[in-house]
C-alpha cells in the first residue's frame, strides 16, 4: 500500500484509521465511560506520585499527626477509585472491541456472499477464512486496545509530567535527554511493524489453505502416503511464520532495551541535577523522590507507547486488507424485470466466454435452443466447455459475447435474485451444511417450507428409505458436508432439495456418476420425476444416462460440433457414435469381467 512507501502516517492511514474508528462511533457512550476510566487510572497513579512529597517530608521527618491519621485513608481512597477506573475502562474497550470485531467479520462474510465467482478462484480458500479468523483479531487492537493503552499512557505520561513540574521544574530538564530518543525508536518501530503485518497476515492465510487441505483430503494423504510431504509443506509455511513473528519480537525487544537505556541516562540526569551542591542545600528528600517516582513510574507507560504505534500499524494493515474486500464490487445485477415463473424457453445464441483470469476462451460461438420443458444433454470429452456452458445459466459468468434469451428477453434484463429463483441445481459434489435433513432440504428461500412439503420431496427424491431409518428422521443431524451419509445418500437429499424448489428450469451436472448401480437406479427413478415438465440441461459422462434427451449437444473445445437425438447423432457415426461405442464396449468388457 501507499502507506508502507511514503512513511508511517500518510493520508493513507488516516483515512484507513478514520474509518476504523467509524466502527466504534455508535459505542460513544461507553467510550466515553471507558475514558473517564482511563483518566481515572492514570490520574490516581499520580496523586499517589504527589504524596510522597508530604508523605516523607512531613508524615516521616515531622511526624505530622493529622498525616498519620488520614494518609492511610487517602491511599485506599485513591487505589480504590484507581481500580475501579481500571475495571471500567478495560471491560468497556473489550466490550467495544469485541463488537468492532463482530462487525467486521459480519462485512467481510457479506461482502464474500456477494462477491462474483471469478473472485473465490482468485486466491486460495484459507487466505479467505483467515481474514474473518485471524485478520478481523488485529483489527481490534487497532481500534480499540492501541486506543486504550495511548489514552492510558498518554494521561499517565501528562500527569506526572505535571507532578514532576508542581515539584520540580529544574529537575524536570532531565527529561529533555528522554523525550527525542523515544520519538525516534516509535517510528523506527511503527515503520518496521508495518513492513512485517502484511506478510504475517499472507501466512497465516497459508497455513489456514494448509490445514484445509489436509485435513479435507485426509483418506487420499493416506492411502498415498503423503503424511510427510504434507507435514514438511506445513512445517515450511509454519517455519516461514514464525520467522516473520520473531522478527516483531526482535523489533519489540530492541525498542525495549533502548527505551530502558535512554530512561537509565534520564534518571542519571535527574541524579546529576539533584545532587548538585546548591540544589542539596535547598531541595528536601520529598521533593526529590517525588520527581524520580513519577519519572519511574512514567518510563513504563513510555516503553507502551512505543509499542503501541506498531499495534496500530499491524491493525491498520489488516483494516486495509479487510477493506479492500468489503470495497469490492458486488456481482453485476443491471436487470430491471422480476421474473415471477419463466416457461423455460432458452436460446443461447453465439455465445462466447473468456474467464477473467486468463486468455483462455472457454465457449466459442455457442448456439443451442433449449425449447420449454424440454431435456437438453451436453456431452463431450473433460475441458470441453460442459460445465462452463451450464454456469452462465444462473449468471455465475456472464458471457463475453453473444446473449443468452429465456422467454424472448435477454436474460440480464432481469434481476439476478428472481432469476436464480427459476433454476434448480443438482450437482455431482453435492453441497450440504451441517444441520438437520429438514433444513438440508429446505435451505435459504426454501427455509419456510412444511414438514410434509418436505416429507413429500424426501420421498420424492427416493430418500425417505434412509431417513426413516435415521434416529429423528428428517431431524437427525447429518454433520459437516453431509459426512454421516453415503454418496448416493447425500445425492437424493441434493434432489430433493430440487424437487422442493419447483424451478421451470433444471441444471443436472453429473448428478449420477461414481454411484453404485442401486442408488443410480433410485437417482434415476428420483430425477425422472424432477425433469418432468421442467426445462432441463443435463451434463453427463455417461452416455447411458441420456439416451432419452430430447436433444444432445457434442461439445469440444468450447464448440458445439454435433447436435441431435440419440438415434440421429449414432446414424451421423460422428464424435458422439465413437463415444458411445467406446463406452458399450467398456461396460460389455466390464460386465464380461464380472
């Protein structure tokens, strides 16, 4: 960023710290109670720093009676009004920091539900999970600890400069050593935090990536024996980690050690000034220890400070990064017609895609019409534009050239939510959350469906077989992607999650393969109910499976090069023959074999 080349505090970061702080404004109440609880703590420390004066001057030499009845008073007073400052001031910034952090996490995970697809193939999935783990914990302490520990300190460091001047204004010269030195070491150390927070924040995205993975593809790191490529790639990212972590250390230690020197010479500097012979004749003990304590007691709040200017920068890098995300562009939506239900008249028409990430053109020239209600079939070789061509459907893409027209208009004329309303989508990984059978059925806009809504889609879909079966049928819980369940099991909850939707238009995208030949039969059974009457275009590798389209569509290379009905595409002895043939004979050396 701007920020990291042209120095610590540009405008840059003011406008990032500006609009940081904007997520604590609504919390100004309490802020505000938090700071009178900051002044609290720093200004008791101080009262408590001026007594010392009368406290050996006249309580100890003298023997002051009335000192020696109320200054035992005092200082519970002012230890107890001290503690309760701290107890305020403390719970109220958590409190503020934790709903900062809440927010944030709120914006980024919205930004991300609204962000086009081309975004989430941008970076790697733990860069993305990071930021609402790891990144939104930084900010916090930007907005509101750093603000703490600055309000606190800063307080501290006024107020016993001002014990120091009510004291002593001469030995307060001593601080004029202090005051340049620590101004120099906070920017050395703000601009080196600043420098090593991005890369901190890259890292631990991945590791996150790292762990994903691994964990996700436990059984093939086994079977394949890759526990130790995969502990030696984790181990490199965490080594990598760490390195940039005891990089922050080294920096806070060395700011550390520097600050304690400089106070170690303004202390000399006091002792210096306060033992000169004209200054002993006059100054009286509490006098001096006054000055040294507030000096002392100001040398722990200084070191803070220090450091403090590199939490801010660490959070603001990681503000930066939060809200590049959240500045994003949503997905383009320009339409201006609801659709309430199409008929499911489709045409594509010389429809081309180049996916924004490369020059690579996915579908060139493609025309096809998929007439209402009708089963339209793609098949071809992996790479050929299948699942490209179906993904433009509900406007994950949109194509680069050409128009695709549903009922006569052009389909970006109508809004993005009511057209994905008109498309249902079973899909060969099927997606489920780890939640109930019922809500795994009747997900998002579907959520308001009726238990025998949903008993009739279960049944429907073949799937109440199993899940009468289950402890609390259709309320069992069915863990985290569905892991409790079979393939074929988790591929009848996906169908009837369609079957419940009721869209006019169906997209199958391998919805049968890697299935055992009795839940392929169930599937079957299942989707031929779902097609019924609906517009639908199905992606298949096995030809067997789309024997009885209406039409089938050959594609290669992002072309559509044969198109007819099975009996017309095996006469035509093209690409679609040589694959059927390929295919029959696989499954005869398959069924000889068995």
């Amino acid at each position: 960023m701007s920020s990291q080349k042209t120095g610590v505090w540009d405008a840059e970061s003011w406008r990032v710290y500006k609009r940081l702080l904007g997520y604590s404004r609504k919390y100004w109440a309490i802020g505000l109670v938090a700071l009178v609880g900051m002044i609290l703590d720093g200004g008791g420390l101080a009262i408590f720093t001026n007594l010392l004066r009368p406290m050996i001057d006249d309580l100890f030499a003298r023997k002051d009676a009335y000192l020696i009845f109320w200054m035992p008073i005092w200082i519970m007073g002012i230890f107890f009004v001290r503690s309760c400052g701290t107890f305020v001031s403390d719970y109220g910034i958590s409190y503020i920091g934790r709903h900062v952090v809440q927010t944030m996490q709120h914006d980024v995970f919205a930004a991300y539900l609204k962000l086009p697809a081309a975004f989430f193939g941008k970076e790697p999935s733990g860069q993305q999970v990071s930021r609402i783990t790891y990144t939104s914990e930084q900010v916090a302490s930007a907005a509101t600890d750093a603000l703490k520990v600055a309000v606190t300190d800063g307080f501290t460091v006024i107020f016993m400069l001002l014990v120091m001047l009510h004291n002593s204004a001469y030995l307060t010269l001593s601080l004029l050593i202090m005051v340049p030195a620590i101004a120099v070491v906070a920017t050395v150390v703000s601009r080196r935090y600043r420098q090593i927070s991005r890369r901190i924040q890259g890292s631990m995205g991945s590791v996150t990536g790292t762990v994903e993975e691994s964990v996700g593809a436990h059984r093939e790191v086994r079977i394949y024996g890759g526990q130790e490529h995969e502990a030696g790639r984790f181990d490199e990212i965490t080594r990598h980690t760490r390195r940039l972590n005891l990089k922050i250390a080294a920096t806070n230690a060395a700011s550390s050690s520097t600050i304690q020197m400089v106070a170690a010479t303004a202390l000399a500097a006091l002792v210096f000034l306060g033992t000169r012979p004209q200054i002993l004749s006059v100054m009286s003990p509490g006098v001096f220890f006054a000055v040294l304590t507030a000096m002392g007691s100001m040398m722990p709040s200084l070191k803070r400070l220090t450091t403090v200017q590199g939490n801010i920068q660490r959070g603001l890098s990681a503000a930066e990064d939060l809200f590049e995300v959240i500045d994003m562009p949503p997905e383009v939506d320009h339409g201006r017609r609801e659709l309430t239900r199409t008929h499911g008249d489709l045409h594509f028409e010389a429809v081309t895609l180049m996916y924004p990430r490369n020059d690579f053109e996915a579908l060139r020239g493609i025309d096809l019409h998929c007439a209402a209600g009708t089963v339209t079939a793609l098949v071809g070789r992996s790479g050929s534009g299948k699942s490209s061509l179906a993904s433009l459907l509900p406007r994950f893409y949109a194509p680069t050239t050409g128009r695709i027209v549903l009922d006569g208009e052009d389909y970006q004329e109508y809004t993005l939510d009511s057209l994905r309303r008109q498309i249902a989508w079973v899909g060969q990984s099927v997606v489920l959350f780890d939640d109930t059978v019922a809500n795994n059925i009747a997900y998002g806009e579907l959520a308001g469906a009726s238990e025998a809504d949903i008993v009739a889609a279960a049944e429907a879909a073949n799937a109440m077989e199993f899940i009468a079966r289950m402890p609390l049928g259709i309320h069992t819980q069915i863990g985290q992607s569905g892991n409790t369940l079979s393939g074929g099991q988790r591929q009848r909850l996906a169908i009837a999650r369609a079957i419940l939707k009721n869209a006019p238009i169906l997209v199958l995208d391998e919805a049968t393969s890697a299935l055992d030949t009795e839940s392929e039969r169930l599937i079957q059974q299942a989707l031929q109910r779902l097609m019924k009457d609906r517009t639908t275009l199905v992606i298949a590798h096995r030809l067997s499976t789309v024997e009885g389209a209406g039409q089938i569509a050959v594609m290669d290379q992002g072309c559509i090069i044969e198109r007819g009905t099975h009996a017309e595409l095996i006469a035509l002895n093209g690409q679609y023959a040589a694959l059927h043939r390929m295919q029959f004979h696989d499954h005869a050396d398959q069924q000889a074999g068995d």
